[in-house]
C-alpha cells in the first residue's frame, strides 16, 4: 500500500508541470553515443511517447554522427578536415545521406509506432522541412563541401503533424534553397533553428554528462538551473570551460530569439526526460533568461 501511495504522490507531484506543458512544444535534440546505446533509445522514445500522451508537442531532431563515421569507414572514406571543420565531399554526402536521413530516421520513428506512439520521418526522402544555404568559413580559405546551415524550417508542417498526436522525427539534413542540394547540417545548430521557429517551450539536448557541473570531474556538482547572467559569469570565471562552453553558448543564443527554457539532460540516464520535465528538482540543468 506504501508502495501504491508513493507512485500516486509522483503522478500529483507531475500533474501540475503536465497541466503547465499541456500544448507547449518541445524540442528533444538525440544524436551521439545514444543512438548506440539500444537500452537508452528505448527510454528516452517510452519518454518521448508519454509526453506527447499527456499533451505535449515533442519534435525530434537528430544527429548521428558514429554510424555514419563507421559507414565512412566501411566505405573506405578517409575523414578530411578544413580548420578544425569536417569536409563533406559528394561521396561523404551521399553516405551521410542514406544513413542519417534513411536508415536512422526510419529506425527512429519504426521503435516509436513499436511502442505504442505515432511517429512522421520528416526527411529530404520524404517531406523535408529543413531548408538553407552552404556554410562559409568566415575569415577562412577553403571550402566544407555539401555543409549547410539552417536558415528556414516549414513549420507548418511540423505544427500539423504534432496537432494531429504524431512525432515528428527530423534528421539534420537540409535542402539548398539556391540549387535544391542536400547538406549535411550540425544536429546541435538543426534542433536550434527548428526550436527558434516553433516558438517552443523547452529545447532539450540529450548529453552523454548531466548537465552543467561546478567542477567538470563531479557529477555531483551539477547545477541545476541557471540564468543566462550567471551562465555567462560561469564562463568567464573558467566554471564552464572545454566542449561545454560552444553548448552552453547555443543555448543563450537560442534562448535570446523567443525558446523558453534551455535544457541540458544526461540521455544515459533512466527516464531523464520525464525526471527532467515532471518533477520540481529535475536532473540536468536548465538554462533560462
């Protein structure tokens, strides 16, 4: 009986963060080391699923970066480089192609009609909603290839599919709009266009660390929630500092055009989605204005 009151506490405990949320859109980034790890997908899509139940508007965007590096490899595709930044030749663009835009979106959204939900590819194989531009390299001499950024995203077919109780699963690929080419597009900067377009409530990235941490070394030291004031302090202060502080920037870059909260969740862990959204303390770290 304990045990039964305990579980009716949680669901009392989530009903207001779910009244609140009812019809927002959140915007869950999922790419890296998760999309490995089989037991973590199957968690984070069960979470995905009950927020679209109790009615929130979650949209996928996806990266999916080790299964096209082991697909380059098998394809005998030696990696090339422009200051610091990954060239993608035709070839290249093509694997990236029928990997991230075909084999994994259509996983993505089959695992989600296995369990229980309705999930829509939104693919350049099927309706693209992603359109943009080849990236130039400020300042610098050399050309990536077919790497795009986005600079438009079709979001009404993105509403009208989460009106209508379906996740939309979108790859990070657009379309050229000059030329009509396929580029390849960092995830991180995809969800960030798609979440500034939507107005949503909530941009999630899914990390392989719980969020951002006091001291790098201890996942104990997690803070919470931050303003984007004392996130900036944090960065000048050395607090943030590596690969966390392009990502700490993305999100008070995002955050300054219209998306409400900034979250950064560890995917790795049970449940975080729900833990993050539905309960007070949450687990990862949000980042607000």
């Amino acid at each position: 009986m304990q045990e039964a009151i305990a579980k009716a506490n949680t669901l009392i405990e989530a009903m207001g963060w779910i009244r609140r949320f009812r019809g927002k859109t959140t915007v869950i980034k999922l790419g890296g080391s998760l999309l490995d790890d089989e037991a973590a997908l199957q968690h984070i899509l069960v979470d995905v699923i009950f927020m679209e139940t109790v009615g929130m508007r979650p949209v996928i965007v996806h990266g999916g970066g080790k299964a096209i590096t082991r697909a380059l490899k098998k394809a005998g595709i030696e990696p090339q480089f422009v200051h610091g930044r990954r060239v993608t030749d035709q070839p290249t663009r093509d694997i990236v192609r029928t990997v991230l835009a075909g084999e994994l979106n259509e996983y993505l959204t089959q695992q989600i009609e296995y369990l229980g939900g309705r999930g829509m590819n939104l693919s350049v194989h099927t309706t693209n909603v992603l359109f943009g531009r080849r990236l130039q390299l400020d300042g610098h001499g050399g050309d990536l290839g077919y790497v795009g950024e986005v600079t438009r995203v079709e979001r009404q077919v993105i509403e009208g599919l989460s009106y209508t109780d379906q996740v939309p699963v979108i790859p990070s690929m657009c379309v050229d709009e000059s030329d009509g080419e396929h580029l390849n597009v960092n995830a991180d900067t995809a969800a960030m266009a798609v979440a500034e377009a939507l107005g949503a409530e909530k941009l999630i990235f899914l990390s392989d660390v719980n969020g951002v941490r006091r001291d790098k070394d201890d996942p104990d030291s997690i803070i919470n929630s931050l303003t984007a004031d004392e996130a900036r302090e944090l960065i000048q202060q050395g607090v943030i500092e590596g690969g966390m502080i392009p990502k700490v920037e993305a999100c008070l870059a995002t955050l300054n055009r219209g998306v409400g909260k900034v979250h950064i969740v560890d995917g790795c862990l049970r449940h975080s989605l729900l833990l993050e959204i539905y309960t007070t303390s949450g687990v990862g770290t949000q980042i607000v204005p």
